[in-house]
C-alpha cells in the first residue's frame, strides 16, 4: 500500500510529518530515521484503531 506522507522541516530542528488520508495522523522526530520509525507506527496504530471501531448495523 502507498500512502502520501508530507514531511515539514522544523526550524529548530527535526521533522514533523501528516497522513493527509487519514485525518488527524501526523508525528515528528528529531532526526530523518527517527521521523521514519515514527510515521510506520503512525499510520499503522491509525488503521489498527480504524479497523477496531464497529461497523453499525441497519436494522
């Protein structure tokens, strides 16, 4: 799965980053390999909590 990252550079230093596709998923790190680690478990705890939410059901 690709899914679009945009990466801002702090000015005091280090990255942040959003998921524009998945509202409210965003991280930050200080440094490119921390900033990296950080959006995998980002989006991954993002779908993981979206996938737990029930479906409602029509009745």
């Amino acid at each position: 799965m690709k899914i679009k990252v945009i990466v801002h550079q702090v000015n005091e230093g280090g990255y942040w980053a959003q998921v524009p596709a998945l509202p409210g998923c965003a991280t930050h790190g200080a440094t490119w390999e921390e900033l990296l680690t950080n959006i995998y478990e980002a989006v991954e705890g993002w779908l993981d909590a979206e996938n737990s939410i029930p479906q409602p059901s029509l009745l």
